[in-house]
C-alpha cells in the first residue's frame, strides 16, 4: 500500500505540471483498457474452457 501511494504521489507531482494536451493520451489509453478487457474472447464466459459463441450462463434443464 505505501508503494501504492508513494506512485501516486510521484505521478501527480508530474501530470501537476503538464498540459491537458500532454495528459490526454494517457488518459485515452486508460480509458481504452476496460473496453480493451471487454472485448477479449475470454470475457464472455465466466471460466475460459468455455468459450466461444455456445457459451451462456444458463444451465440447461437435462443436466
């Protein structure tokens, strides 16, 4: 936790001194990362061995 906050501390004393400008592409790319995540063909499904379009929550009733 304390390297957490010591990070923390060092980016904001850097994006403190920068541009909107400058920190926009950064903030994109953060942005981007859980659509990024969404995206993946592993999100669809809750374990990866189940992957793929046949992949649902649902349980079907025969089991």
């Amino acid at each position: 936790m304390d390297k957490a906050l010591e990070s923390a501390a060092q980016a904001f004393a850097v994006s403190r001194r920068s541009t909107p400008a400058q920190r926009q592409p950064a903030l994109l790319k953060i942005a981007d990362a859980p659509e990024a995540r969404a995206s993946s063909p592993t999100s669809r499904c809750a374990r990866p061995a189940r992957s793929g379009p046949w992949c649902s929550t649902r349980r079907s009733r025969s089991a």
